[in-house]
C-alpha cells in the first residue's frame, strides 16, 4: 500500500497515529475463564453421565494468567494423567486465543463418578 492513500477517508488536519501508540488491548478475565472451560472440555472428552461441565475462574495481571479448573472425571481413571492433559490444554488453548503467558493451572477434581463395570455386584456384601 502506498503512503498516498493513508489519508483518504480521514478528516482535514486528522493526525496519523501508529498502532503500537494507539492504546492497549486488555482482556479480561471471564474471558480467559470461559476459553479456560472450553479447553478442559475439550482435553476431557467425553464426559460421565451425570457430571457437570467443567467450569473455570481467572486473574488476569498485566499479560499472564492464573487460572483454577473444577470438574467431575470418571473413576476408576489415571486422574494425574486426566489433570494433567486438561493443564497443557488449558495454557496452550489461552496462549493460542489470548496471547497470554499462564503462570499457574489449578485443577480441583470436584466429584467421581463411579463407572458401572458389567457383572458387577451391587450394594453390600457381607
């Protein structure tokens, strides 16, 4: 683009002002968290029966993030492994969409949800 056409469309006198000197973008911290909530949706797969959607809270300063995750897994399952793939997802999903470093992923494992296992015996045994 050439430098005749930055002009057109601006008013008389109306000074041009770089991009990086026009002010800053901040996002906020429901943002985050709703892109946080996806992202352990999505590292999760599906998800038990009954178990609520994972749900996320986070603090924003400056460009770096602390975000804390809760969800409902199945069990029996690897939960370290479970909670670690919603963490890596977690930070790669927010510094992909937001730009912005994450410094903590807190995962709250909030309810199991017993599997049912075929053959299985039912209530007590004594």
């Amino acid at each position: 683009m050439d430098d005749s056409r930055l002009g057109e469309g601006r008013r008389p006198g109306a000074v041009l002002v770089a991009p990086a000197e026009r002010g800053a973008t901040r996002i906020a911290g429901r943002a985050v968290a709703k892109i946080a909530s996806q992202a352990a949706r999505e590292a999760l797969g599906t998800l038990p029966p009954a178990a609520l959607p994972p749900h996320a809270v986070a603090v924003v300063q400056h460009d770096t993030a602390r975000v804390r995750v809760g969800l409902e897994l199945d069990y029996p399952a690897d939960i370290g492994a479970r909670c670690a793939a919603v963490r890596r997802r977690v930070v790669q999903r927010v510094q992909a969409l937001a730009g912005m470093d994450v410094a903590e992923v807190a995962v709250l494992v909030e309810r199991l949800h017993l599997a049912h296992v075929p053959g299985a015996a039912q209530g007590r045994i004594r």
